[in-house]
C-alpha cells in the first residue's frame, strides 16, 4: 500500500507537467485562432475598402458592413472593438486562458502565426463621399435653376388654366372619383369647331387633365376644341378603372360635344404615354364590344375620325421589364396591371390581333403613332409594332418616327401642333396617306 502511495506521489509532477503541456497547447490553438480570425478581419476589411472605392459607400455604410462581420465571426477579447467601431484592432497583451487563469500567457514569440495586423476604422467620410455630394449639390442647383428659367412659362399657363374665360373646368362626365373633363374652347364661336378628346399621361400614376392645358391653349388659338379627360390614378384605380373613365369620357364628348359649339362627326381622339396606352386600350375595347361581345355601348368607334398616339406604349409583356430597369418596378407595375393574367388583355397590339383572327377586320379609325428615337421612357419600337400590327390586319395605320427626340418633346415642341392642324383639316383627303406633311 505504502509502494502504491509512493508511486502515485512520485507520478504527480509528471502528470502535472503533461497537463500544463496539454493547456500551453491548448491555448497555442486559441491563439492560433484568434489569428487566423485577424487575418479574416483584415482581409475582409481590404475588401471593404475596395468596395467603398468601387460603390463609393459612405463610411457609415462601410461600418455597418463591418460589424455584420463581427457577427459572423464572433471572437473574445479585443475583437469587440470592431464591432463598436471604435480605434484599431490591435494585439495587446492577451489575457490568460479562460480554461486556466493560473498559467503563465505565452509571449507573442511562441505563437504559431504573427499577430494581425491593426484595422482602422474612418473617423471623417472619405474623398470619394466628398465628391459624390459634390456632384449631388451640383446637379440640384442645376435642377433649381432650370426650374427657376421655366417659372414664367409655367405661371403663364397656370394663369390661362385658372382665370382664362375660354376654360371650362372641372366638366361632370362620370359618377366615379375623377370623372372630370376640361374644354378649352376656341376664340372664334362662329360655326361648329373640330374636336380633340385627349387623354393625359403621368405613368398610370400621375396623371392629370391640367397636364393638358398648353395643348388645349395652343390648339384653342387655331380653332380647335380640345377637351382634356381626367381619370382615377393608381392606386385608387387600377387598369380596368382607368380604361372605362376614359370611355365614359369619350362618351360624353360624342354625345354631349355639340352643345358647346364642337362638331360630332369631326371628333378625333389622342393620347400621349400612360395616356395613348389608356386610350388605346378604350378603343380596341369598344371596337371588341361593337363586334358583338360585351354588353351594349354608348358611342360608337365610326363616331371618331382618327386616333393620335403620343410615345405611347402599346404591348405592356415587352415593356414589364424596361419599365423594372427604368424605376417603375414590376410588383408596382403588376399591381396597376391587376396582375401579368391581365397583360394580354391591356396590350392593344395583342388584343387587335386576336380581333384579325375572329372578326376579320375590326371597326377601327385610322390610327397615327408619333414616336422619338430618342426616348428612354418608352421605346420607339412600341410605336413601330403596333403599327406593324394594325396594318397586318387591314386597319389604316401611319408610323412617324422623330430623330434623336425624347419622351416629351413631341409634346412640349409646337412644330407637331401645327402638323396636327393640318392633319384634322386634310385627315379625310386620300392624298393625306400617299404625302405626309413634315414638321
């Protein structure tokens, strides 16, 4: 018994001796990791870096980027630092083992992989951030100052729109919200005058019958009436709502037109963007309801002389994903859509050929599409297809492409109001489809 004290006594010291080995290697892995996690963080903080110069983020961004690696990888001691972003990561003195408190910590010199290297985090935004505010204050002051050069003109038109006795505003056509017209009639009262029914833009959202003023004004000088329909927006209305106020708009205006000096049987109808879609839709639609679906009507497709469409959108599959591209995001597109079920059934060049292949050639107007190679909005081939595909089914369609002209200078520019002057009086002459007056 006393042999075996005796042996396990003398056993002690090297047993003690191999268990300080064991936590000294032990604690030469912690620290190992603790290294390697060092290097992770200084890599990934060059890549920080790198990316902070490519996308040019603010060092807010940056630091908030680097505390999602904090958490990703979690370590004990001086890494909480990086987290709170506050001075380097450095490699003080590292505390005794967690495991062990007793034993003596290693010098750095007996670690398996060098300390890492310190991190600093950016206490000021850097250069890059600088310049990008820069450029941001610029082109704001530039925005400013082209609003400020617009001003007279946009106050010119707003006094003409509120105070002009040759404005009738707010016209009472619907029962919906919205349901309102403006008719801008002509200074000369001696006859009954052509009219326009034109129906705004705005992307399905904005949209507004006010957005129509300088047309009705300018039109109005030349003996034209113009009646400029408004219509539910979304997202108080959807597709299908927009589409029937514009028909109920229409409607009125061919039926009630006479009554303030305009022409029933000289009743021309346009739409320029969200608007030539909308209006579009309401005259494929008509035109399928008066070939014997749908219920009864109250006007007529023969009541119109002509369709205008102005950098109008016309087949809305090939344009879900422009549109995404260009900020108006498909799940909000779809939603003015009711959803890609009813693409097809409010994309006209579709509808029209589905009209060609069961009632032949369908009751519809000569069409005329204007278009700006120059437009980003909508692309020019919208205008071009569905040209293509009103003539493939018989129905007098006429493309003009305007070089190098954007979204909005068709509508803007008053060379394109006198052509259409000219086309309301010459749009019934069969010489009218062989030469095309230019602007």
């Amino acid at each position: 018994m006393k042999d075996k004290i005796k042996g396990i006594s003398s056993a002690l010291p090297i047993l003690k001796q191999e268990y300080r080995i064991n936590s000294r290697l032990q604690w030469n892995q912690s620290c190992l990791l603790r290294s390697n996690l060092g290097s992770i963080f200084a890599f990934h903080r060059r890549k920080g870096e790198m990316l902070q110069k490519r996308l040019r983020l603010h060092p807010f961004h940056l630091l908030q980027w680097r505390r999602t690696l904090a958490m990703r990888y979690p370590c004990s001691g001086d890494c909480h630092l990086l987290a709170e972003g506050g001075g380097q990561l450095a490699n003080p003195k590292l505390p005794a083992s967690p495991c062990h408190p007793h034993d003596a910590v290693p010098s750095a010199g007996t670690l398996a992989t060098p300390p890492p290297r310190p991190i600093s985090l950016p206490d000021s935004p850097s250069s890059s951030s600088v310049i990008l505010g820069y450029r941001w204050i610029t082109k704001f002051l530039a925005l400013v100052f082209y609003a400020i050069l617009l001003m007279p003109g946009f106050l010119q038109v707003g006094y003409y729109y509120f105070f002009s006795s040759q404005v009738r505003r707010s016209i009472v056509y619907g029962d919906q919200p919205r349901n309102r017209l403006d008719l801008y009639l002509p200074t000369d009262c001696n006859g009954s005058k052509p009219v326009v029914a034109f129906v705004t833009g705005g992307a399905w959202i904005i949209g507004y019958k006010a957005w129509g003023s300088l047309l009705g004004r300018r039109l109005a000088e030349r003996g034209i009436l113009v009646a400029c329909i408004d219509y539910r927006n979304f997202p108080q209305g959807t597709i299908s709502d927009m589409v029937k106020d514009a028909s109920e708009g229409i409607s009125f205006v061919c039926n009630n037109i006479a009554s303030y000096g305009g022409n029933p049987d000289r009743i021309y109808l346009m739409g320029q963007s969200a608007g030539a879609h909308i209006a579009s839709c309401a005259l494929v639609h008509q035109a399928i309801k008066e070939s014997g679906e749908g219920d009864g009507t109250s006007w007529s497709v023969s009541q119109l002389n002509a369709y205008f469409g102005l950098s109008g959108g016309y087949n809305m599959l090939n344009l879900v994903d422009h549109f995404h591209r260009r900020g108006l995001y498909r799940s909000i597109f779809l939603s003015i859509m009711e959803g890609e079920q009813s693409l097809r059934h409010f994309s006209p060049e579709i509808v029209v050929r589905n009209l060609s292949a069961k009632f032949g050639v369908p009751p519809l107007p000569p069409m005329i599409l204007y278009h700006g190679t120059g437009d980003y909005s909508i692309p020019s081939d919208a205008s071009t297809n569905f040209g293509e595909a009103l003539k493939s089914i018989g129905v007098q369609a006429k493309v003009v492409l305007y070089d190098g002209k954007t979204h909005t200078d068709l509508f803007l520019q008053h060379g394109w109001i006198i052509l259409f002057y000219l086309l309301v009086h010459k749009i019934r002459s069969k010489a009218y489809w062989v030469v095309f007056p230019a602007v």
